[in-house]
C-alpha cells in the first residue's frame, strides 16, 4: 500500500473571538505627524459610533498561530493530488506570486491617468492578444472577475447584436443538460429563458436535437467544449452552422480549455463568443473559492458591444477607451482582477505556444490513462476517448451500499481530494476526474491503487467506506442541522 | 433496489407530482407524500405562499428544500389559499416524520370539486410510484 | 516548459496501458480540419529571469504610490499592509484550494470564511454577511437584486453620489431585466436630499461616505426608505470609515454593500478586491453568494460548512438567487488577517490617523484660498476645486504627484473638481507638497 495519507498533529484552535482577551494588542500602528483629532470634535457626537463590539484583540502571535493552524486543516495542490473535474487544479507556480507583488503592479491604482499606466495597459494589451490567438477570436476584454461574470457579460454582448438587428424577440438559450449550472443562471441574469438540450447516448450533442429546437426566438447555443463528460463535442462546427442559419449566436463556455490548446481553436467551430477562466487553465491559484479572471473573447462583429473601457493601442501609446456607443456597459469597478490576470499572463509567456500545446497533450494522456486503470473497478456511463477528465459512477459499487460521496470520502482518507461528485447532473452517482498535466505517472498509480482499493473495500468491507473519512481533523458533518438552524456567524452569548 | 414501503393513507387524493390532497367539505389540506419526502431526504426549509393566495391546477404555490435539492410545490386543485401550516418554518423535519400529519402545508377552499377527480387514489399513486422508482 | 513531469519512457508506457500507439490517437474525436489549424502563434517562451526582467520593466512604466506620491482614492484605497497579511494569505494551503465542497478536508477556509462573516456582521452592524462577490460595484448591483426580489418591486431610486462606476455596474445588472432606475439628487452640502419617496420602490442605494468624501444622513434616508415600503442599501467603498461612523445596521440599512480591499488588500490596479453583502436575518433566503455555517460532526465536534446552498446556481440553475460561483476567497482571508491583526483599537486608531490626515489637507487647502465646496463632514477623503485642473493635472503627475482623483473622468461636469484621499501612507510633507502644487 503505497497511497500518501497519513495521520498527524494536528492542533485545535479556536475562534478568531475566542481566543481574543480584553486589553491585548496586535500589530503596532505607526503614529501620524499631523496632529491627531478627536473624532467627536469634527463630526459630531450623533455620527460617531461606540466600539466595534466583538471586534477581536491578538497578538501578532495570535494571529500567525491562528492562520498557521487552520491552514493545515486545509487539502490543496500544494500538499497532494487535487482531481477536481472541471476546475483544472493543475500547479500553481510561485513565479506568478513574485510577478504579481512586483511593486509598480501592486501599487499601480486603476484610476491613475493613463500616462501612469503605460505599464498594465501594455500587460493587458499583451494578454489580450494572447488570448484572442488562443480562441481564434478577435477581441478580448479582461474585466470579468470569474467565469460566470464572463458568461453574464457574453451573453449580454449576443444580445446586444439582435437588438442592434432589431431582433429581439431572440429570447430563448439553448444549453445542453451536460452544462455548468452557472450557464441557465447567468442567462436568467439575462432575462432570458432556457431551453435544455438533451445530449446523445454518447454524451454529446447532436445536430438534429439542437435543429429541432431552433427558431427564430432563439438567441444563442451555449456550448461547453469538451462538455463535462471529458468528451470533445465532434460536431460542434455543425452545430454552430445550423445556429447561425437560424440567426442565432454560439457561446462557448471555456471552463474545459485546458483541453484545447494547440488542438483546436473555438473560432474555428463557429464560437462567436467564449469565456476563459485563467484560474483553471492558464494556473493562477483558486484561492479556497477565488478570486478568479473570466476574460471574454469575441469576433470583431460583436466588439462594439464590449463592457467599457476597453483597452487601445495608438503609436506605442496605450489607453483607456471609455467612448463605445453600443457598449453593454461596465460590470467591474476598474479593469477586472488585474493582479489575477497578470499571473495567467506570466504564465502564458513563461509556456509559449509549444508549452500550451504540451500542456494539453499531457493533460488529456493523464485523463485517459486514468479512464483506462480504472475501468475495471469502477461504471463508466459513456465509451469513446475522452480530454481533459473522466467520469466514472458508483454503480457497481451501490450494489455494496457504497456510494459516489462514500467513495469521495474514503479518497480523503488516502491523501487524495476527491474528483467533482454528482456532476455533470446527467450521469447518476458521477465521480467526474480531472488529473491536469502536472501530475507525474506515480501520483496517478497511486490514486489509481487507492481507487481500485475503495472499490474492494467496497465488496468485502463496505462498512471501512461508509464509516469515511477518518483521518482529517473532522468526520462527516452534519448538513442538514447547519440548514435548518443557520448559524452563519459568531455571537457572544453561544459561548 | 428492494423497495421501500411507502404509506399512502385511504383517505387521500394524490398527484402527479406528489402532493396529497384530504378533503374536508369545501376545504383541502394539502401535503406531499411519503414519497416524496423520502427522496427529498432530510426536508430543512419550506417556502409557504400568503394567504388568501389564488391558485390554479399546476401553479407553483411553494418550495420544499433539503440540503441539496428544491422542489416545487405544484397546486393539485384549484381555489384559495385559506391557511398555512407556518409551523413548518421551525420545524421542517415534520414534512419527513408525518407528511400526512403535522407536516400538512397549506389549506385551500377548493373552487372546484369535481376537479379531485383528475387525483389518483391510494392505489393509483401506489402503482404510479412502483413504476417511476423501477424494480 | 509546461510543469508537466512526464518522461518519453513514461509516455510509452501509458499509451501502451490506454491501448493506443501514439499521442495523436489521443485526438481521434477531434475533426482533422480544426486540429490542421490550430497551432498557435505567440511570443517565444521566456524563463524565470528573463520573464522577470519583462515584468519588471512593464512594471517600472507605471506611476504609482512605489514612485510617486499619490492622493487617489475613489473606491481602491492604499493603506498599509503588515507583513504578516502576506506571509499567511500566500500559505499555499490557503491559496491552492479551491472552493470548501469537500469540509472534512476544508475546515482551514471554512472557519476563516466564518470568521469573516463575523467581522462583517460586526463591523455593518447587521445579522448575516456572504462569504463575498466580486467587488464593491459588483456587491452594490447583487444588493439591487436581492431587494427586487424581497420586495417583488421594480422601481430603484439611486444616490447622485453613488460611485459612477458602482452606477454602470449597476445598469449593466439590471438592464435586461424589468426594473426601472431614478437617481436622488444631491444637497448644496454634498449629501444626498433626503425628501418623501413615491411608495412602489424597491430600495434606496446611498453611499457612505458617499462618492464625494461626504458623511450621508442615513438614518433619515433609512426612515424615508421605510416610510415608503422599500429597503435602504447602504454602499461603502472605504469601510475604514464604518471603524469610526455608526455602522449601516444601528441607522436603519436593510442592506450593507461594501468594498473591503482598503482592510489588506493590495492596489493591484483594481483586482482582485472583495465586494461583500451584509443583511439583516429575515432576508438571508435572497442574500446571493456563499454563506458557510456552523454545525457538529459525527462525533459532535464543531465544525464548518457551506450551507443554505440551494440559492446558489449549481442547484437552482435558472432559478438561483445569483449566477456567482468562485468569488474572492483569498482575498475576504486576507480582510479577516488585517483586521485581526489590527484589532479592535488599531482599527478605530487607523481610522482616527485618517480622518486627522483629511482635516489637515482641508485646513491648509482652504488657507491657500483653494475652495471646498461641500459643508457635509468627511472621512478620509473630500473636494476641492482646482482652477485650470485639467491643464495642470499631467505635468503635476510628471513630477511624480498624483494629486487625486479628477472628477472630471467619473462625470464630465464636474470639471477642476479634485477628490483627495489621505490614508495613514500619506504625512504632513506630502500635503504641504499638494497644497503647494494645488495654490500656485
């Protein structure tokens, strides 16, 4: 038994509020050389409020043990394997960190003049670039903040263009029932309402089921490519073609893009417009929920409605262009998550195109070679060579009492994260695998030793399974009481 | 699977999409089914519509939640909301431990008698539930 | 260069176990003709130092707080960041996990999230806060939302001093959807009027302090928004000022939509920042965004979760109360490392160094006859109007001082007015230095 898990010291530690003590003091504040005012005096009594009640009082010390502690209470890439489907969990190179805190980016503020900002403008010029020759697109705006926001702001932009062709009883968006749930959410947002397409037996969508659902109230096919199956969409061209006949428009969702470089380009397939999320396949850190970048490229007909301001380049010059008529507007403060996009930026200079491509070509051997030691412990719902990731069921294992989340748990007692569970919502009991290109060939046999071991557990003694996880610092919790009674903050009465 | 057991009271009516009706002169209780909240799993929060709310046949009149799942409430018969059950809203674990109990959800004065008729009766939804879990 | 491990050997190896016999079978379902042209044309990968050495000299371009001394504000503050915010937010424990779906093995962000919760509940002075959306502007539009749906409104009235950039944010969430949005005009003082309001609004939004530095009256705001039926959204850019001020909950906000970068997180040049929504409990089944929670384990140990989670798109779809998914985790940590790290006096000690700072710069303004044209009391940021301010702006950025914000670039008619903002980075010789520049 080779797999990484193992027990260890761990410590408990309070809350931030529990361990405060009356009186205690944290980092020292520089003193001021103007002289120090009495709030009350200039504004007033009736404005001024008592102290923060609650508010927490450490040392510094405190503080860094307190930090120090719950961090190792956390799974990450840094410490071991991290299968997320969907989420591409690949490295996270510090080199981005010591970009990103370079002090002229760090310091530079979004609303200083342009003539202040030559700098970011020609980095953000650069990815922009960068990014409409990875599409195949035209242009690119770097101010979504996550995929969704772009999905929000592409959508918006397709309905910009039928209004401008006073086409706008185009209210209708086809998504196939493999998506993200972000897609039918971002095209409410939208006002607009979803139709589902159902995929094939194979998992992908065909022609006809997409013909059949076209007419002229259709506004777009959102289309994720590979889908979330880890499948390619091998008609996606054709598919685009019949969207476009009927007058529709196709946005690709780029979650899955890892996939892609170097081995096909979304323009090429008839995507007009696409999101990227540098945080899955151009390696800036996920950050335990975010922040992420969703940049979002689109062909030249659809520029006029990028979200102001957009970013021109004029005699070696830069500058903000903050006069676009047809713009759908502005959905950031400033220019999106700058210090996120800059790491993707390092990331992509530091790859080059024969490094993306690598990437891709490793990232999808890893998947299949996955999908092929693991076949014959484990339900695979659809044949035919897979991407970037891969899905397997618990259907097997469900005739011990064994499930998807049982499995998932038992991993975690291995030293694995578990893959995305139950998802894509069209495979029952999914465990959806994405190993990314970073991982070495012992990494993957050893999670390939654990999985075939959980499901022999789950044959001969199920109950190792049902009773997991039992190394991290807490069992299973109890969801269904944090629903019913929420406690989404600490009080000082509940002690 | 081997199937679970499932109460389906006589004196119901039953849906299409799992909602019990018990009528009571012109007055109709309204619940979902053991069924129903057994897939649900552990139900933790129900939305009730106000009352004195009008509802037709197959509009939604609430949501039921679990931990990962929401489901609609779909009216079986048509009239006005006369009372709610709001002592869900603190203990939505009834809709699990007595659906046709104290986990009732809303009271309507039915519009429309004869509209019970398109209702299953306990053994119709029995058979109707058999068939969607499979064997 | 790729970080991918993989040996010629290895690769053999593992094409013989998936059965085929080289790497191109592995695209046997992508169509030949896309694969035929999609090789890529970009520039020539650069190694460490060589990247280095390129950003180092994009980043050398720019005029910041590094080489300059700057007075910008207006929504991205520059306050100073103790050396253990970074040592602990860039623990790649904290920052190479993802969203906590898994909690067993994801307490470290799940107690930090909580605790973020908290400081917000406390600092807003309302019941619940999310675990934070994208930024302030994003955060305002969310709370827009969440008030049309509480309400089942569709009418927005807007402060005149709102951010013009939280005001398109705003537009842009709301445009395709039926809701219509009036502005509130402003006081001679600075203030937003506060005057009766029709009785089918929605919400409120005023900022506090509002776009122009000025301290609103939101508790008159908050009664005028009651009155009516409708919420109060309170906005906050720089919530340095809810240390000092009554916080948005004790005045009668419904809602509290704040940008948190100025407590530790960095210019950045606007991102990634951390928008944030506090609210009261009633309303926390429309709050957008994650919320985590407290409960036990099997064995009853506390513990942490992501909970109240069918409100969110990944089980609501189409139905969910936002289409946000990742947020700004690493940075909500970094507010709730600042803020413990300064503690409940240094926080209300920062606060008070700011607002001095402010009362100095308008003080020794005014006495190089350079007017303030509002009366309303400010935090650490104000008005002055500066003759000729376009034309002199660029050469006083050329001599290394950004003076402040133009107004001019948020709203054409507001020309040689200048907002100033004064954090504790800045000292007596840095305004005497403005004023100078300012009177000549």
């Amino acid at each position: 038994m080779t797999t990484s898990g193992r027990s260890g010291l761990i410590h408990d530690e309070p809350l931030l509020f529990e361990r405060s003590r009356e009186g205690r003091r944290g980092v020292p504040v520089d003193e001021t050389d103007v002289p120090l005012l009495d709030p009350a005096a200039v504004l007033g009594e009736d404005l001024l409020r008592g102290d923060i009640e609650g508010f927490p009082e450490l040392s510094e010390l405190d503080v860094v043990r307190h930090y120090t502690r719950l961090s190792q209470w956390n799974f990450s890439i840094d410490a071991g394997f991290y299968p997320l489907g969907s989420c591409t969990m690949k490295y996270n190179p510090k080199l981005n960190e010591t970009v990103a805190a370079l002090p002229g980016i760090r310091e530079a503020h979004p609303l200083a003049p342009d003539e202040a900002i030559q700098g970011m403008l020609a980095l953000a010029w650069e990815l922009e670039q960068a990014l409409a020759e990875i599409s195949g697109l035209d242009r690119v705006t770097l101010q979504p903040a996550a995929g969704a926001q772009g999905e929000f702001v592409g959508m918006k932009i397709i309905q910009a263009h039928h209004r401008a062709r006073r086409e706008t009883q185009r209210k209708r968006v086809l998504i196939p029932d493999t998506a993200h749930g972000t897609n039918p959410a971002s095209a409410a947002l939208n006002g607009l309402e979803v139709v589902e397409i159902r995929v094939g037996r194979d998992g992908i969508v065909h022609p006809d089921a997409v013909a059949a659902a076209l007419d002229e109230r259709v506004s777009a096919l959102m289309l994720t490519n590979p889908n979330t199956l880890g499948l390619f969409e091998t008609h996606a061209a054709e598919v685009a073609d019949r969207v476009h006949e009927a007058g529709g428009l196709v946005y690709m969702d780029g979650a899955n893009l890892n996939a892609l470089l170097g081995v096909a380009k979304p323009g090429h397939m008839g995507v007009d417009v696409m999101h990227f999320n540098l945080h899955k396949t151009f390696s800036t850190p996920h950050g335990g929920g975010g922040p992420g970048s969703g940049p979002v490229a689109v062909k030249n007909l659809l520029a006029p409605y990028l979200p102001t301001p957009v970013v021109r380049r004029e005699d070696e010059r830069y500058r903000l262009d903050h006069e676009l008529p047809d713009s759908i507007g502005r959905v950031h403060g400033f220019l999106g998550n700058a210090g996120i996009w800059v790491r993707a930026l390092a990331y992509l200079r530091t790859l080059g195109a024969p490094g993306l491509a690598e990437l891709t070509e490793r990232a999808v051997l890893n998947a299949n070679y996955l999908l092929a030691e693991l076949r014959e412990s484990y339900d695979v719902p659809h044949e035919g060579r897979v991407m970037h990731e891969c899905v397997l069921t618990d259907r097997l294992q469900q005739a011990h009492g064994v499930t998807t989340a049982d499995i998932a748990k038992r991993l975690m007692d291995m030293g694995f994260h578990p893959p995305t569970i139950y998802f894509p919502l069209v495979v029952a009991g999914a465990l959806m695998i994405e190993p990314t290109e970073c991982e070495s060939l012992e990494t993957l046999d050893e999670f390939v030793e654990a999985m075939r071991r959980i499901a022999d557990e789950a044959e001969r003694s199920p109950e190792k399974v049902t009773a997991a996880p039992t190394l991290p610092k807490v069992s299973r919790l109890d969801e269904v009481r944090a629903a019913r009674k929420p406690r989404l903050r600490w009080l000082p009465d509940e002690g | 699977m081997a199937g679970k057991v499932y109460e389906f009271p006589d004196d119901c009516h039953y849906s299409e999409s799992d909602e019990w009706v018990r009528v009571d002169g012109a007055t109709a209780r309204i619940g979902i089914t053991d069924y129903a909240q057994s897939e649900l799993s552990d139900i933790v929060f129900v939305e009730l519509p106000e009352v004195g709310t009008q509802v037709e046949i197959g509009d939604s009149f609430g949501v039921v939640e679990s931990v990962k799942a929401v489901s609609d409430l779909i009216a079986p018969v048509p009239g006005e909301v006369t009372e709610t059950n709001t002592a869900l809203e603190d203990s939505p674990e009834w809709l699990n431990e007595e659906p046709y109990g104290r986990g009732w959800i809303v009271a309507i004065e039915i519009e429309d008698l004869e509209s019970l008729d398109n209702l299953m009766n306990a053994e119709a939804y029995q058979k109707y539930v058999e068939e969607r879990s499979g064997s | 260069m790729s970080y991918t491990p993989h040996t010629p050997e290895e690769i053999r190896f593992m094409l013989e176990r998936i059965g085929i016999a080289s790497l191109d079978e592995l695209w046997s379902s992508v169509p030949a003709a896309l694969r035929a042209r999609a090789e890529l044309k970009l520039a020539p990968a650069l190694a460490e130092r060589s990247l280095l050495a390129h950003f180092r000299e994009r980043a050398e371009q720019n005029r910041t707080a590094a080489n300059s001394i700057s007075f910008l504000g207006a929504g991205a503050y520059r306050h100073f960041i103790p050396s253990a915010v970074d040592a602990l937010a860039s623990r790649g424990e904290f920052a190479t996990a993802y969203t906590p779906y898994q909690a067993e093995i994801s307490q470290g962000t799940l107690q930090a999230i909580f605790e973020f919760q908290t400081l917000i509940c406390q600092l807003t002075g309302l019941d619940v806060a999310n675990a934070s959306l994208y930024d302030g502007a994003s955060a305002a539009a969310e709370a827009a939302l969440m008030s049309l749906r509480v309400t089942r409104r569709r009418r927005l009235l807007v402060s005149a001093a709102l951010h013009p950039h939280y005001r398109q944010v705003l537009e842009t969430y709301t445009a395709e959807l039926d809701c219509e949005i009036a502005s509130l005009p402003l006081a001679a003082d600075g203030r937003t009027a506060v005057a009766p309001l029709p009785d089918d609004l929605a919400a409120v939004l005023v900022q506090y302090p509002n776009v122009l530095g000025c301290v609103e009256d939101l508790r008159a705001h908050a009664e005028a928004a009651h009155r009516a039926g409708a919420l109060l959204v309170c906005v906050t850019a720089e919530p340095f000022a809810l240390a000092l001020l009554r916080s948005p909950g004790e005045l009668g906000a419904d809602v509290a939509a704040c940008e948190a970068q100025a407590f530790g997180v960095p210019l950045s040049f606007g991102g990634p920042f951390v928008g944030v929504l506090a609210a009261r409990q009633q309303h926390v089944r429309q709050l957008p965004g994650r919320l985590i929670g407290e409960t036990v384990d099997s064995n009853g140990e506390r513990a942490f979760v992501m909970t109240l989670t069918t409100r969110e798109q990944h089980i609501r779809r189409e139905k969910a109360t936002s289409n946000i998914c990742t947020n700004q985790g690493l940075c909500a940590l970094r507010v709730a490392i600042y803020l413990s790290l300064l503690g409940r006096r240094g926080v209300r000690q920062l606060a008070r160094i700011n607002l001095s700072l402010a009362e100095y710069a308008k003080e020794r303004l005014a006495e190089a006859r350079l007017r303030l044209p509002y009366a309303a009391p400010t935090f650490n940021e104000f008005v002055v109007e500066v003759p000729d301010l376009a034309n002199r702006y660029p050469d006083m950025v050329e001599r290394g001082l950004l003076p402040g914000l133009p107004l001019e670039r948020l709203d054409p008619e507001r020309r040689d007015q200048l907002l100033i903002c004064t954090t504790e980075m800045i000292g007596r010789e840095q305004i005497d230095r403005l004023v100078r520049e300012l009177g000549a």
